[in-house]
C-alpha cells in the first residue's frame, strides 16, 4: 500500500478540541509532516453526513442538527489522519469508510484515559484487551485502502505499580515493559503501518515523567515505525528538543502535544515565534474557515495561557464571538472582509456555509456553547473581578433570579484538577448544566465563571431569539 509515510516525521498529535482544522494547517505551515485530528468517537461519526462544503471549499461531515464534527480541505488532504474512538470493529470500519477518501491515514486511539472512553470500552480500556485490539485493526486494514495506524499507552494500569502522588512517581519494572512490548509486537501482527507510543500509564498525568525506556524497548522490538509521544515539558521545549527526544528514545518519529498546544511554531526549525505572531496567525485561518468562536477561543487561550492576565489575555477571555476575537488583536477588518467574500459566495451558490439553502437558513444563528460529552454546556469564559467592582457578581445575578423564582434550583458542584489545584465548577438549573470550559485558580473564582457561562449563553439565546422574529 503506498500513501504516507510515518518515518523521520514530526507529527501534531491529536488533541480534543485543539487538532481542528486551524491549529493543523498552522501545524503545518510550521513544519510539521503530519497532523493528527482530535479524536472522534464512531457512533457520532456514524450519523454524520459528508458535504462538500463549496462556500468553504472544505469537506464536512455534520450531524443532523447540522453541527460540523469534522472539518477538512485539501490543504492538508495528503497529511491528515484521522483518529477515531471505538470499540466495536464493525463501526470502526463504517467510520473508516465514510472519511478515507478525504484523510491521508487512519488511526484508532488506544490510549485516551479519560471516563468518557473509559467506560465507551474505548481508548485506555482497550489496552486490557489484546483481543478486541487485534479485531479491530485486523479489520480496519484488510478493509480500508489508507493506512491505519494506532495510539497507545504504556502497560499496565497504576492499580499493578506502586504510585506516590506526593512524589508524582509511578515505580515499574522490567516485567511490566515486557507486557508492552507483547502488546506492541500483537499490533505489529495486524499489519499497521505505525505505532505511537505515549510513553505513561493509563492514569498517570503531564506532572509524571515520561518512561523513555518503555517507548524505547518498543522501537527496538518491532520493525514498523514507532512515534514517541508524551515528551513535552521533561523533554521538548524546542525545536532542537524533538531530535534529542527521537534520540533518547530511539524511535522513527515524534509526535507533540502540549509544546505545540501552547505554541505551534514548537514545528519550526528556525525556532519558536512571539505567542502573539502565532495568535494571529491562527485567527487568519479560524477566521477563513468560519470556526466555531467557543473552539478558537479555547485554542487562543493556550497559546496565551501565560499572558491571560494580560490586557489582550482578559479581552480574550471576555470576547463572545469571532469577531469579538479579531478585535482583540486590531484584526476586525480582516474578520469584515472575509465575512463579505463568504456571503457573496453564499448568494452566488445559494447555500449558506453550513450547506442549508438560503431559503431556509436566513434566521438560522449558531449558538456560541458547546455541549460537551458529559451534557454539560461549556463556554471558555473567566469571571474577573475588576470588571464586576460596582456591579452585581454573576452568582449574584443568579442567587437573586432564584429568590424571584424566575429560575428553579440550582446547584454548584465542583471538581479539583490535582496537577495544578485548578478548579472548574458546574452550575446544574432545572436538569441543565453549564460551565466554564476554562479552569479557575479558586473554587470561588470558578463559581462566578459557571454562572457567567450560564448567564452569556442565556443572552445570546435571546438575542439569537430575537434575530429570528
């Protein structure tokens, strides 16, 4: 089988929400050779229908409520895999078949340990399962004409080692390696073209150093390429790090996350640019392919995340849409004209950029929240308490609504990333939930930022109500 090639590659590594189509265009007019997508789970893709999206000059695959799960373009058709979430081989090759004409590879995620995969059966919980593994690959590439690969995590789970995290060790031992390299050998067997390695445990997190010897006795125990993922902060902070880092462990290829998160240009041999160059780099393309503003913001803000105290980093966060955005960075012209060529060519083919005839999209208004796998409504906004000096808080706001009963109950449940001792709150009002996408570095602080979240989307319905009296 020709097609891409994962030898001697750097490669931007799938990320929710930040491997969308500007961050891997970035990606790669920064160097990289290969973008990875963010993880789609095949029951959603399933339902998706594919467009030809002629006002964008994109390919989307959107849901029936008409919201576009993935978006790409040829720009990066030969260098796009797309990764997929699943535990079923049957539904892995549906998905497989409804995107391989419009991707370079294919790639199942076997090492995402968050719940929502966990208890899917999806990501780490396939590790425990050689069996399902080899059915699903074997499956994928007798049946797929593009390459398939897959992405995992070492071997085994913490519940097996002896775990500190007050130290933030994770102790192993030769044995457990071996059980990797089993796995790695099994994957080999079903014919993938490569294999990437992040090189922690299921529940170990970025605070834990990665285990280099692992990636590096999987390298040496299979023929295919591996890609080494897992290196940014102990290793890559530069673009001279990746090299050092393949060294170290000895593999094929690299593939980087959270250095190209805070900033893409981690992909350009020349070195990294100012955050503010790459911010404004990244608008150009969010802006030209009409991205979602709760994606671009939450993109933009880790490439900021140590300038959010900053004028332009609270602007940011307080922005509600893309031009809002734009306007952060004195780009409002930009966003105008862009704008004005979309409509003419909306007119022109008689769609609009979502693919529904004018006729019937005329009131249509895109709601600026995302509702995120655990059925909470997210928007990426930070309460600031120099902007609410003389006014009420939006606790406030809501505390009073409730006393009015103009809203029903409600409560706030928060939860702790240990990393970090960040917060993030989620504010529950008649059965509907809602947060701040954003985490908090207090409880109170992300308490406010829930009910902002919840008082911002609470507008904008209005508003979009409104519009389409």
């Amino acid at each position: 089988m020709s097609g891409l090639q994962y030898g001697n590659k750097v490669i931007l590594a799938p990320m929710v929400r930040i491997g969308t189509l500007p961050t891997r265009l970035l990606a790669l007019d920064y160097g990289a050779d290969i973008v990875y997508g963010e993880e789609l789970i095949d029951h959603r893709m399933l339902q998706c229908k594919r467009l030809e999206n002629k006002v964008l000059k994109t390919v989307d695959f959107v849901l029936p409520d008409g919201r576009c799960v993935f978006r790409t373009c040829d720009l990066e058709k030969d260098r796009v895999v797309f990764q997929m979430g699943t535990a079923d081989p049957e539904r892995a090759v549906k998905t497989a078949h409804l995107v391989e004409k419009d991707v370079a590879g294919i790639d199942v995620n076997m090492g995402c340990p968050k719940k929502f995969s966990l208890d899917g059966g999806m990501g780490a919980a396939l590790l425990s399962q050689p069996e399902k593994v080899y059915q699903i690959l074997s499956s994928l590439v007798k049946a797929v004409s593009k390459p398939v690969t897959c992405k995992i995590r070492i071997l085994p789970t913490v519940s097996e080692s002896t775990y500190s995290r007050q130290q933030h060790i994770i102790t192993v031992d030769q044995s457990q390696i071996e059980e990797t390299v089993s796995l790695a050998k099994m994957i080999e067997s079903t014919g993938v073209k490569a294999l990437a390695v992040h090189g922690r445990l299921q529940t170990e997190r970025p605070f834990h150093s990665v285990h280099t010897d692992f990636i590096k006795a999987v390298a040496q125990s299979v023929s295919i390429p591996v890609i080494a993922n897992g290196g940014s902060g102990d290793w890559i902070k530069t673009y001279e790090d990746i090299e050092k880092y393949k060294i170290e462990t000895g593999t094929a290829s690299v593939m980087i996350a959270r250095a190209a998160e805070w900033n893409p240009s981690i992909f350009r041999k020349e070195g990294l640019l100012p955050v503010d160059d790459v911010a404004k780099a990244y608008i150009k393309y969010a802006v030209r392919y009409c991205s979602h503003s709760i994606n671009a913001k939450y993109c933009l803000a880790q490439i900021m995340r140590e300038c959010l105290e900053s004028t332009k980093g609270r602007q940011l966060l307080s922005a509600t849409s893309l031009r809002q955005i734009c306007a952060v960075w004195g780009m409002e012209d930009s966003y105008d004209l862009n704008e004005d060529e979309v409509s003419k060519r909306e007119e022109e083919i008689g769609v609009d950029r979502e693919g529904t005839p004018l006729r019937s999209s005329a009131k249509r208004r895109r709601i600026e929240a995302e509702e995120n796998e655990y059925g909470v409504w997210e928007l990426p906004v930070m309460y600031n308490k120099k902007e609410y000096r003389s006014k009420e808080t939006p606790k406030g706001t809501i505390n009073n609504r409730a006393m009015l009963r103009k809203i029903g109950k409600l409560t706030y449940e928060t939860t702790t990333r240990q990393s970090d001792r960040h917060f993030k709150t989620v504010l529950t009002i008649n059965g509907e939930k809602y947060s701040s996408s954003l985490w908090s570095k207090s409880k109170k602080l992300a308490e406010q930022s829930a009910a902002l979240a919840y008082l911002q989307m609470t507008k904008m319905l209005e508003n979009s109500a409104a519009n389409d009296k």
